[in-house]
C-alpha cells in the first residue's frame, strides 16, 4: 500500500517536471512588417510611381536642321522685262520685271537697278535714285528697300518713271537704248521699251 502510493507520487513528479520544461521553451517570433507597407509582392509591377524620373535610353540632344540663307542673286541669275505704264499729267513711266533664269535657283535682290538711256546724240541720262515718286514706288514714309526672294513664278518689279520735257519748254528726248542692270550686279540689259522725259527716276526693286 505504502509502495503503490509512492509510484504515483514519483509518477506525478516526473509528468510535472517535463510539462515544466515544456512551457519555458520561447516561441520564435512572427517577422515584423517591412516598414512603408511594400514587400516583395509590392514590387512586381516594376514601374515607377508618382511621376518618378525615367531610368530609360536619354532622348538624342542632335542638332536640329536649319534653313539655308538664299543667297543675293548673281550675274546672270535673272532677266530683265519691261512693259509701258502709259501717261498721266505729263508723268510717264515702266515696270521692270526681274525673274529668275533658272527655276531650281531662288536668289534675292536688294535695293535699286541701274538705268541709262543713250539718246540719238550720244546724251547717257543716268536714272536718279529715288525711294518713291508720282507713278510708284515705296509705300509713302519708308526709304528702306525691302529684300525681294526671286523664284519660280515670283519675279521682283521696279517702277522707272519721269515727268515730259514739255513743262520745261524742251522736246522729250529720243531715246535709241535703254539699260538696265539688276541690283547688287554688273550684268547689264538692254531692253525695248524707254522712258521719255528730262527727269528720269528708278525705284527700289518689291514684290
């Protein structure tokens, strides 16, 4: 009887010691979240958010291409027309026509032609330069050429104009040629067509 009671007493001893140890062993501890709440889940996306810089191949920063200059007309790079404007209150006067020799060439003309008339005497009457006169020219307050860009089927004008000799008490003069050089050049015209008064102007070249 006395043995029995041991052996449960020794028993219950045992039971007691090794649920003891049992609870004293530490649980491991769950990992903590990864601050700012991404994780690896979060990054499967893989695009930048919230308007971040690119981190693709730069843009090229190559030049861009401008445009050429025309360039000033040469000699030999436009011909030259004329055509009468007729009279009125004793003024007379053409239209010069410059327009460009080769179509696939566009040049720009600047400033004021030469003009000469040689008389049936030899006389050279030398166009005076003008910015505008009766007949044309320049708009009203403005002296400064404009530049003109001839090209296909856009040439450049000038106004020649004079007033007749009859107000001076003098016969018009018999014009036997008249020249005509383009601005800026030496390639001299001759055309058919003469302005006949003693008071001979020339304009500047316009559309």
């Amino acid at each position: 009887m006395r043995t029995t009671g041991f052996t449960a007493l020794l028993a219950c001893a045992v039971l007691a010691a090794a649920t003891g140890c049992s609870s004293s062993t530490p649980s491991t501890p769950s990992a903590a979240p990864t601050p700012g709440g991404t994780s690896s889940g979060g990054n499967q996306g893989g695009g930048n958010s919230g308007g971040g810089p690119a981190t693709g191949t730069p843009a090229s920063t190559a030049a861009q291409p401008t445009d050429t200059p025309i360039p000033a007309c040469a000699s030999g790079q436009v011909d030259v027309a004329a055509q009468s404007m007729g009279a009125a209150m004793s003024h007379n006067g053409i239209t010069l026509t410059f327009s460009i020799a080769d179509p696939s060439r566009a040049c720009t003309l600047t400033g004021y032609p030469g003009l000469d008339e040689i008389t049936d005497t030899g006389t050279v009457i030398h166009a005076e330069r003008t910015p505008s006169g009766y007949i044309g020219g320049l708009p009203a307050g403005t002296d400064t050429p404009p530049t003109v860009v001839v090209k296909s089927g856009h040439p450049a004008h000038a106004i020649a104009e004079g007033t007749s000799c009859g107000p001076y008490n003098k016969p018009d003069p018999k014009v036997v040629k008249t020249e005509v050089t383009a601005p800026n050049s030496t390639d001299t015209r001759v055309i058919d067509t003469a302005v006949y008064t003693c008071t001979l102007k020339i304009h500047p070249v316009t559309d």
